[in-house]
C-alpha cells in the first residue's frame, strides 16, 4: 500500500515555491532543508536494508556500486544545502552602509590595479584597459603584467596611461606575475583584473568601503560574462538557461559568506596588501592561486567580504573543448588544495564551519566519479540482464518518486532562482568523462599543467573536437543498444516495474547523452565580439536631414541590428543615434548602407573614432548594466531544449546572434531583502 504521507509533505516545498525563499522567514528554509534531510535519510536507509540485490557476485558488485554512489550524491548534495541553515545575504546592504561611511571619512588609499596578461587579443585587452582607465576612483595606479612580452601590449599600455611590467622569466603561472606586480606599487590596496574583465566605472568606491572595517582583508564580486558559454551558445538556449556561475555566485558564494569562508575567484577583487604581505603574497605553486590564497587569509584571522552584485563582466570560453580543460583546471586545482600546506585539510586557523564550506568544494568535484557511474550502470541492465536494484512498484511510489520530487521542487527555490534542478544538469553529461579523468588524476595526486583559456577566435566551421566526440557517441551507441534490449525483455516478461524503472533510467540517460552531444556540437563563430541584447530607443539620421525610427535587436561594440518599419536606408553618409537614457544620445557613424529589407546589420565606420570609444565604456563599464536573471520555470525551459535537439546548428548572424541580455537601469537584486 502507498503511504500518503510523504505525498503530503510535497505540499510544503509546493506552497513555499509561491514566493521567492529571500523574501520568506529563515524558518520556513530551515523547515524545507530539515524535510529534505528526512526523506534522504528514509532513503537511504530502505537502499541499505531492503534494495540490494546480492543474488550473485556480479550483481552485488552492481548494487553497491550504485548504493555507494547515490549515497554519495544525496549526502555531499546536502552539504552544501545544510550550510544554507545560518542567515546570509549577498552583502549589498552592508556595502551601502559601508559605502556611506567611507565617504563621510577622510580614508583615501592609493590602490594598485593589477592586470596579468599573456597573449590575450589586444581587443580584448583594450577593452580591460579602457574599463580600468574609466574608473571613478582617482588614487590609483593600473600595471599591466605581461607575461607574454609582446610590444604590442607595450605599446596599447602606454596608450592608455598604465603602467608596464614584463617579467624575464615565466615562473609560477599566475601567482608568480600578480607577486612580481606587489613587488612594482606601493598601494594601501590592491584589485585584480584578469585581462578579459571590464570593470564598472564605480568597482572601487562600492568597494573600498568595506575594507574601512581593519579586520578585513578582502572584497569579492561575482564573475559574469558578457557572451554566453558554450552550452547556452551551441543549444541556443540563452533565453531559457542560466551559466553555471550564476549558482555559485548567487548561492554558494553569499552561504559560504555567512560562515567566514568567501572563496577568492582570481579576478573582480580589492585584497590589503598588508594582509597579503602576512602570508607571503598570492600562494605560489597552486594551480588555483585564488581559491588557496583565501584560504591562507582567512586562516591568519583574517575576515573576506562578499558583495554580490555585478560591477565587472569578462569572456567566458567560447568553444566546448576550452570550456571542458577549463572545469578540469578547476577541478585540478581544488583537488590539489587539499593536499597543500594552505588548503583547506591541512591548513591551522580554520573553524569546523569554514573548513567544511571549504571543503565542499572539493566534493563538487568529487561528485564528477558517482555522476559517472549512474551513466554507465544501465548499460548492465540491458546488455548484461543485471538489475542493481530490486524494489515494487509500491516502494517506487513510496520512497522514490516522493523524493525526487521534493528535490525538484525545492532546488530552484533554495537557490534563489539561479539554476534548474534538472535541467542544469543534463549538459554536464559533456564533462562527465574528461571531468572523470581529471578527478581521478588529481586523487593519484598528478598536477594538471596550468593552461590559459583562448579568448576571441574566430571559427569559420562547426564541428566538434573528437576528444569529446568519440566518447558520447561510443556510450549513445552503448545505450541504444541497451534501451532496445530492455524494450524486448519487457516485450518478452510483460509488465516488470524494476524492468520498467530501467528503462526510464536508459532513456534519460539517452536523453542526456544526446544533449551533451549537440552541446559539444560547436556553432561557427565568425565573429567573435560579444553581441548584447538591450532596450534603447534608436534611430538614424541621414545625410539629407532624414529620420527613421528603429527597433534595435542586437548592439556590439562593432556594430548593431535594428528592425525597420520599412526598407533599409542605402549610401554612406548616415548616423545611428542611440538614446542612452536621461536623454543623453550617443551618435555613431555608419559604413556606408548596403541596400537591405527591414532587418538591418549596420557597422561603425572609423572604429577609432571617440564616440565609439564611449559606446565601449557605455556598454560595459556602466553601473547596473548586468542583470541578475531568475531561471525560467523548469518544465517550458526543457520543453525549449528538446525543440532544439531536433534543429541543425547554424552560425550566428543578424537575427540569429548569441545574445547576453543587458538591463539600461539599474534594477534589485534578488538578494535584498536583508538577509534571510
């Protein structure tokens, strides 16, 4: 017989989803988590006592691997929800505050801005350096650290009014160029850029304010991106999915906030330099430098800040195979953490809070080997005739499904709207193998040599890398051939619920195989600028006085689309006027118009120009101009994905661009409501 009860209890998760978890009371979470916790635990412990099947040897090998690995899941995923138990915000109001302080006080520091770099595009590095040179804060020097010793980058440095420094030697990756730039300056504080960031032109006065308190040593701020990431770009899903960052800057950081334990991302950071002098500089000889320096501080007493709001955007990677060695670095460096003096085991100075928040980091990545492990246990189902579980159908309903669901329920909600509970997860199937490997060698203990991301190519062809290829398709062919064996085992003993359970767990898998395949899929990328979509009202303005009204699609720093109320304009001589709001326009010179129907793709002409310059500042250096985005609801969003796994990718171009949304003012964030 079904017990109804825990059917019940999803009425609970069902009626708080009515309203966003910041502004509920902090019991009404903690009653969520304690239910969450209680289904887990009743869970597991039937999978212990009551599930295994230990018929023969390969059977129970089957079904404790599968018992191992779902216990792993479910207890490492409660981990990062139970530390949600304490009372956090994003730290915006405790900015305001100390930003009102700080200017009612006479404390001015000098500041070192520091850009490490080593062989960026020089657009790409100019587009830095003009967001740093637009800071509003005046007591400040900006070094750019050359690592590749390119005169080029010479040359745009002195163009600017920076600083240059190009070390002899490239020793110690990162951490070695950011120390040989503390050694240059003499700043009070220091902020660092990485040299695909722009900041907003009031990064420094939103945060020096907080390092007026003399305990703390650092200030973080999310990384957001100005181009989506590969998944969203190949699935064309921009409007229907978020990056994964947005989890962890929106969540995961503003949690680890409240138990002392901000993790340092490398980049969109104000740190003291005395507090840095304390420790010996940025940790050397870690692959993530970052992420063990915030360590280090925290463990000498030292308190780091987390202010949750967007103030710089930068590149994320742009084909699937960066993206993949980008995570392995990642997952590289926090899994060598663990093993160095200043990482989170073996360091002194950290409470039980701080370490495990560290730590949970290092089971995120963890994680990457049970995930694997699901993928492949089907495949005995069909091909071997193993089934590593035996339950009825009543236990289905009963145990399983009520779980399931009040996960599901309940993820998006924790989070704060800033991931799906299943649909985030279904592209990770790309990762699963490369990630695996990488985990495992971190365990053995081999150091991943640090590589830089590419930024700003150009791709005239799609197509996807066979690292990451042959793998899908050898387990999607693997798969069919096990969802057609269960389908004729099913055919041949009638109805079976353990049958019929794996062939939904085949299917699914399918499904996620599929997915990460057409993610994988590279889109061409003719054009590598970053194309956004904003509202303003524009117009152009002909050579003969002439005014037409447009509805703008898509703007870049190179050009922009626009949908007219008739056929295009045709000859040089035209302007396109952007109203940027406060009724301040922005004109922008045309190349001359080729003829054209309503859709209209226009280019500056003279990029050098000073208006466009200032088209550069005003997109990305303005304050409020990235949103904080809420997931759109789960089931239309994967309704969305599915649409598209059965169209052709095609490259991007007017009325197809990847799109990265901006807001033209500033809006709430969906933390304010005063730490919940």
């Amino acid at each position: 017989m079904i017990q109804l009860w825990p059917w019940l209890l999803l009425l609970w998760p069902l009626w708080l989803s009515r309203r966003p978890e910041a502004s509920r009371p902090l019991w009404m979470r903690r009653s969520l988590l304690l239910l969450l916790t209680l289904l887990t635990v009743r869970y597991l412990c039937w999978r212990v006592t009551g599930s295994l099947n230990l018929a023969t040897p390969l059977a129970a090998l089957f079904s404790l691997l599968l018992l191992a690995a779902e216990a792993w899941l479910l207890l490492s995923g409660l981990v990062p929800l139970l530390l949600g138990w304490r009372r956090f915000d994003d730290g915006r109001a405790a900015a305001d505050r100390a930003e009102a302080q700080w200017r009612s006080s006479d404390w001015r520091p000098w500041v070192d801005v520091l850009i490490p770099t080593c062989g960026e595009p020089l657009p790409v590095l100019e587009r830095c350096l003009l967001g740093c040179t637009g800071l509003d804060y005046p007591h400040r020097t900006i070094w750019v650290l050359d690592d590749g010793g390119l005169p080029e980058v010479a040359a745009l440095a002195a163009a600017h009014g920076c600083r240059y420094h190009h070390r002899p030697q490239r020793l110690l990756a990162k951490a070695g160029n950011l120390n040989a730039g503390l050694a240059l300056g003499g700043g009070d504080l220091v902020a660092v850029f990485d040299a695909d960031f722009v900041p907003q032109r009031h990064f420094l006065d939103r945060t020096i304010g907080l390092l007026l308190d003399p305990a703390v040593a650092l200030v973080q701020t999310p990384q957001c991106f100005m181009n989506a990431d590969p998944v969203l770009r190949n699935l064309e899903l921009e409007p229907w999915l978020l990056p994964d960052e947005e989890s962890f800057y929106r969540w995961i950081e503003p949690v680890r906030s409240a138990w002392g334990a901000v993790v340092c991302a490398g980049t969109s950071f104000v740190v003291r330099r005395s507090a840095l002098d304390q420790i010996g500089g940025f940790v050397e000889g870690a692959i993530s430098e970052d992420f063990v320096t915030g360590i280090a501080l925290a463990a000498r007493g030292w308190q780091l800040r987390y202010l949750g709001e967007k103030l710089s955007a930068g590149l994320a990677t742009e084909s699937m195979l960066d993206f993949v060695r980008q995570r392995q670095r990642w997952a590289g460096g926090t899994l060598q953490a663990l093993r160095l003096p200043q990482g989170p085991l073996r360091v002194k100075g950290l409470g039980w809070g701080q370490r495990l928040a560290y730590l949970e980091g290092a089971l995120h990545w963890l994680n990457t080997l049970p995930r694997l492990v699901l993928l492949l246990l089907p495949l005995g189902i069909g091909l071997l005739g193993v089934m590593p579980v035996r339950y009825s159908a009543m236990e289905l309903l009963s145990l399983l499904l009520p779980l399931w669901l009040a996960l599901l329920l309940s993820v998006g909600w924790l989070n704060r709207g800033s991931r799906h509970a299943l649909l985030a997860d279904l592209p990770g199937w790309a990762t699963a193998i490369p990630l695996s490997t990488c985990v495992l060698q971190g365990i053995w203990g081999r150091v991943m040599p640090f590589r830089i991301t590419p930024k700003h190519r150009v791709r005239h062809r799609g197509g996807i890398d066979p690292l990451l290829g042959w793998p899908l398709l050898l387990l999607l062919l693997l798969n069919g051939f096990n969802l057609a064996a269960i389908g004729l085992a099913l055919g041949t003993r009638g109805a079976n619920p353990q049958l019929a359970l794996g062939l939904l767990w085949a299917g699914l898998n399918l499904l996620g195989l599929l997915v990460a395949l057409r993610a994988s899929w590279d889109r061409p990328c003719p054009d590598p600028t970053p194309w956004l979509g904003i509202k303003v009202n524009v117009s152009l303005w002909g050579p003969e006085q002439q005014q037409l009204k447009g509805r703008l699609t898509a703007l870049a720093e190179t050009g922009a689309d626009l949908v007219l109320p008739g056929p295009g304009p045709v000859g040089p001589g035209w302007r396109l006027v952007l109203d940027t709001g406060a009724g301040s326009l922005l004109p922008l010179d045309l190349a001359p118009l080729p003829a054209a129907g309503e859709l209209l793709s226009v280019s500056w002409a003279g990029e050098a120009r000073a208006s466009v310059v200032e088209l550069r500042r005003w997109l990305f250096s303005r304050p409020g101009a990235w949103p904080d985005r809420l997931a759109p609801p789960e089931w239309p969003a994967l309704l969305a994905l599915l649409r598209q796994l059965a169209r052709r990718p095609v490259a991007p171009g007017p009325g197809r661009r990847s799109l990265v949304h901006q807001q033209l003012h500033p809006g709430p964030g969906p933390g304010d409501s005063g730490g919940r």
